[in-house]
C-alpha cells in the first residue's frame, strides 16, 4: 500500500506566510488526496483549526515536545540517537549511497524511520540499493529524496515503483524535495497504481505558492507550468488535432490546464490555418507563404512565440486591400 506525506506545510517557515493562506493551502492538500498532510508547530498554530478530512503530521525539534500537541497521526523529529516513541518518525541524513550500510547498525531499534537525503542515488545501482534500505529495517520506512542532482520526483517514484511503500514530498518541490504533484501524477500514470481523480485546482495551488514565496514557477515546469500544454511546432500541431495523446501524457483538463495553439518561428501552415480558425479570422485575401514568412521573422525577432493579437495584426496588414 503507497502512502505519501507532504511536507510542504513544514517547509515554509523562512517565508513567514499568513495564516488563511497556509490554511488554504491545507484545503489544497487535503483535495489533492495525499495520505498525511505534516506542518512544523509555527504553521500549525498559524492555522489552527485543521480541516476534517486530512491525517497529520505534526514537524517538532525534540521529543519533550511530544506532550505539547496532541491529536496528530505521527510526530516526525531529527534522529538524536535515542530511543524514539513508536508516534515519532526519526529523520536520518543519508548523504551517500554508501551510508545505507550503517542505517541498520544504528535504527535497526526504530519503528519508524524517514530517511532524507540521497539525491544521487539514481547514478547507482539504486535498485539493489532500495532493497537492502527495505530488508529487515523497520515496519515504516519512508523516503524524501532531496533534489540537489534535480531529479528528486524520479528518485521517489522509482522508490515506490520498486516495492517502497512511503514517500514524503513537497508541493512543487519547496524545501528541495520532490514534487508532491509530479510523484502523484507519475503513478496516475502507471496503469497499476490508482491514485486520486483529477486536479483542476492546480493553478489556484501554484498562484498560491507563488504567493506566499514571492517566487515564480517556471511556465514549464511539469505539471504546474503554466505553459506545458503550448503547441507550436507544426509537426506537433497536426499530432494533437488528430489525436491528443500523441504528445499528451494526460489531458490538460486533469490539472485544470488548457491546450493552447501558438504561433512562432516553428509553425507550419497547417498550423496557421488551424489558429486562423481558432480565432475566426476571415482567411480571404491571405497568401499563407507570405503569412508564413512574416510570423516566423517577428517571431525570430522577438525571441519568443506571437500573441494572439500579435498575429491577428500581421493577418490584417497581409491582408490583399
């Protein structure tokens, strides 16, 4: 059974967020389905009231702080080496692969471990690797690759393809962990794993974490980027009008994207006569090598694909008087 934690809510105490917003970005987390929902104890009393629907897990810094809050599913904690209570998950650093070794010398007395860290795991035998951290450790072993070598969301998804059960993310991958929303999407995918419906709140999630950080997400970063549905590329645009899951791992809709014909220095003329369409230009009086021409020359100037308007100002000047 896969479980995954977001620790997202534990993660953003550096950026001083408002209380409605981290109680909204809570909601979110909770709609989203992810199995616990772990916040550090500035965001839970920011919050206060948690929503009804939602497991938790409560962030402390040592274990005399066990006693302070109550009703949360686990507690997780930085090893210190002790004996930890069966509710507190101890945190171990892994910083090489080579340290797996010596996790079972020193919690082989745990039950509950979540070890983070490994991030170029993935450059080594790493299946090999998830077996000996899964044999004969503790009942709840859980992974939070960090994302220094950038491929933190593949490292967990390939933990949990390979017979882990535990995953712990973040939400768009703050903190610099892997991403809450691309591990989830990544075993949507694989026909084996069902996991949630479908995520039209997305775009309200990113606003919402650009907001609290400051921070822009990339318009290309998968899953959330507000652009991974433009289509440009004439060979591309012809694909995805005849069938969109040439290109499309899933459907836009699922994480309330749009697909999005635009017009640049790659486009084709099928593809202006499709946006011509589109956007209900009359097409009379368009010589489209000359169109052609002229989109891919401001395109080339501009550095960057055309907007709308952009192009139906070329179409009116082309245009046969």
């Amino acid at each position: 059974m896969i479980k995954i934690t977001d620790i997202t809510l534990s993660c953003l105490d550096e950026y001083d967020a408002p209380p409605d917003k981290l109680k909204k970005l809570c909601e979110f987390l909770v709609r989203m389905g992810v199995d616990f929902i772990e916040m550090s104890t500035d965001s839970y009393r920011k919050i206060k009231s948690l929503p009804d629907d939602g497991k938790y897990i409560l962030k402390i810094k040592k274990q005399e702080d066990l006693g302070l809050y109550s009703g949360f599913s686990r507690y997780s904690c930085k090893h210190m080496r002790f004996a930890a209570s069966p509710d507190i998950i101890s945190e171990i650093q892994l910083n090489d692969i080579q340290e797996i070794a010596s996790l079972k010398l020193h919690a082989a007395f745990l039950e509950n471990i979540r070890v983070v860290g490994l991030d170029d795991i993935i450059g080594h035998d790493y299946i090999n690797a998830f077996s000996n951290m899964k044999n004969g450790l503790c009942k709840r072993l859980e992974l939070c690759p960090e994302n220094g070598c950038y491929c933190a969301s593949a490292i967990a998804v390939e933990w949990l393809i390979n017979g882990g059960s535990y995953v712990a993310a973040s939400f768009c991958g703050i903190g610099g962990k892997a991403a809450t929303e691309e591990v989830v999407m990544a075993l949507k995918l694989e026909k084996k794993y069902k996991i949630g419906a479908e995520f039209p709140f997305l775009p309200e999630m990113r606003e919402l974490i650009e907001e609290i950080t400051g921070e822009k997400i990339h318009c290309g970063k998968p899953v959330l980027g507000s652009k991974i549905f433009d289509v440009e590329a004439g060979i591309h645009v012809d694909g995805i009008s005849k069938d969109p899951k040439i290109y499309e791992p899933f459907s836009p809709d699922i994480v309330g994207g749009k697909r999005t014909l635009v017009i640049g220095k790659h486009s084709g003329r099928a593809a202006l006569m499709l946006k011509i369409k589109e956007m209900g230009i009359n097409p009379e009086g368009l010589d489209l090598k000359k169109l052609l021409y002229a989109v891919q020359m401001a395109s080339i100037e501009k550095n960057a694909s055309l907007s709308d308007e952009e192009f139906e100002k070329i179409c009116d000047s082309m245009k046969v008087k």
